[in-house]
C-alpha cells in the first residue's frame, strides 16, 4: 500500500487548527499550537509524517483548507 508523506511547515503555520479540526486521525496541536503530525504517524520530526493512502481524503482536506498552505502531501 501506498504511503503519503505529509509535511507541515512551522515557519508558514498560523495555529489556526484548521488541520486538526478536518482531520484528527494525522493533525494535532504542538505544545505551542502549530500543526504537528500525531504520534502514530511522526517521522523523526514532529511536523514531518507518512500516513496511509487510505487517509489521503482526510490529508487534502486538512491541505487545501489551511489559509497559509503549510501543508505539503507527496505521494511515496
């Protein structure tokens, strides 16, 4: 099965929540608010991930809503 890697850029990320509201399953809210990947999908880094294809709905929701578009998705 196909992953995807999703990436959240903390330079561009407002703490609007807007991510994890739309999709809770892969976003959540740093200690200081900014978007990060939740643990069961957090690579080395915390605003960095791989999540499964069959989240990838849930992954572009979360993208194309973000009002500063820190939010990356690449197909792996």
């Amino acid at each position: 099965m196909a992953k995807l890697k999703v990436k959240v850029d903390w330079d561009l990320c407002i703490s609007d929540g807007v991510c994890y509201a739309l999709c809770p399953q892969v976003f959540e809210a740093g200690p200081d608010g900014k978007s990060q990947i939740v643990e069961q999908y957090r690579g080395a880094n915390p605003w960095e991930g791989e999540v499964p294809e069959d989240l990838e709905d849930c992954v572009e929701q979360a993208r194309t809503a973000c009002p500063t578009g820190a939010i990356t998705v690449e197909k792996e």
